[in-house]
C-alpha cells in the first residue's frame, strides 16, 4: 500500500569552521521555514535572539515584519517565511541559513531526502551531528578563532576571563546527541528555555578547557 511522504531528512552545517559543525534532522515534511528556523536553533542550541532569515535561489525570507523594520533603502524585499513548506523543495535543493546579522552565522541547509514513515511525525529529531557550535556573541568566524586560541592557553592574559564568560567550559569537539534530539524534540515548545553554556563534562571525563 502506497505511504504519502511526511517527514524530510535534512542536513544543516555551519560554513567557514573546519572540522565542519553539523547535525542531520528529520522533520515534519508539512513544517514551513519558521519552523525549520526553530528547529535549526534547537539543533545548534542558538539562543534565538537574533534576526535570522533564509537565502533561497537569492530571494530572502523570513518574518517580514522584523526584516523590514531593521531594513535599509534599497534592501531586497522580503518573503513570509511561513508561507514555504519543506515538502516544496525537491530532494537534493540547497538553500542558507543566516542566524545573527553581526556574528553572521551562516549555514547551509540541505534536502536529503523525503521519507514515508509509518506514524505521521507531530515533532522533529535529530538522528546525528558532530561538533559543538560557537558561543553566542563570540564575534563570528574570526571571533571564535581567537576565542579558540584563549582558552586553549592557561598563558593567556584573558584566558581567566574568557573561561569564565563561556561558562567555565568549552570543547569545540563536544556532541551528545540524546541531549540535542530532546533539545529538537522540544523546537517548537512556547518560551523553551535554552541552555547558556555547555555542559560541563562529568568528573573521569576528558575535557580541552
């Protein structure tokens, strides 16, 4: 008997940072881009008090009432993010992500592919990833590379201050994906409350800061 398609696999990654920060989710196929956009922040653990918005084909969308009034003369127009579903792309379509237009994190988002499951999906879930994300506010690529160098160095005259303003820890090869599957699980949860900093490892467990 023939399933109608309702979930999506979709691939995120951060651009510009090697080893390559990423997570695999699967959606609802009926999600728009709002969603997907709640769903990216859940999978990274961005705070989600940035603007944001979608590249796709060059065209911009996201929530028009926030982009239009932080836009400029001559910005490009922009499309209601909650009018794209995900099931309107086709399996292999590439598209970015930009969260946060000072650090300007940018990801690319892919379709993988479209899936029949068994019981319709009322929630997201993230089935694998590699790498913690940046902090929050860290300055961007170039920010985040000298973040990396301080706290890898006890030496460092802001070494004391840096570990503590990334909450006493922060391994860049940190993953748990039990606690970012919950964390996506949970995307679309009214006032979600978002973890400030990594967990700090268990004692006996290995740590890089």
């Amino acid at each position: 008997m023939f399933k109608p398609i309702n979930a999506v696999q979709i691939r995120v990654s951060l651009d510009e940072i090697e080893p390559e920060v990423w997570r695999r989710l699967v959606l609802p196929a009926h999600w728009n881009l709002e969603q997907l956009h709640l769903a990216i922040q859940a999978a990274f653990n961005w705070w989600n008090y940035h603007l944001h918005e979608f590249d796709i084909g060059g065209l911009r969308y996201g929530d028009v009432e926030l982009l239009t009034e932080d836009a400029f003369d001559g910005d490009p127009r922009v499309f209601d993010f909650r009018e794209v579903r995900l099931r309107d792309f086709e399996q292999g379509a590439m598209f970015n992500y930009l969260y946060d237009f000072g650090d300007s994190w940018r990801h690319s988002v892919e379709i993988e592919e479209f899936t029949a499951l068994d019981t319709i999906p009322k929630t997201g879930t993230c089935v694998d990833g590699a790498r913690a994300r940046p902090p929050e506010d860290v300055g961007g690529v170039p920010g985040y590379e000298r973040f990396l160098e301080i706290i890898s160095d006890r030496e460092d005259l802001e070494h004391a201050d840096t570990k503590r303003w990334c909450g006493g820890h922060f391994d860049p090869e940190w993953f748990d994906l039990a606690i970012t599957d919950k964390d996506v699980r949970n995307a679309l949860r009214p006032n979600v409350r978002r973890r400030l900093y990594q967990p700090k490892p268990k004692r006996g467990e290995p740590t890089t800061a």
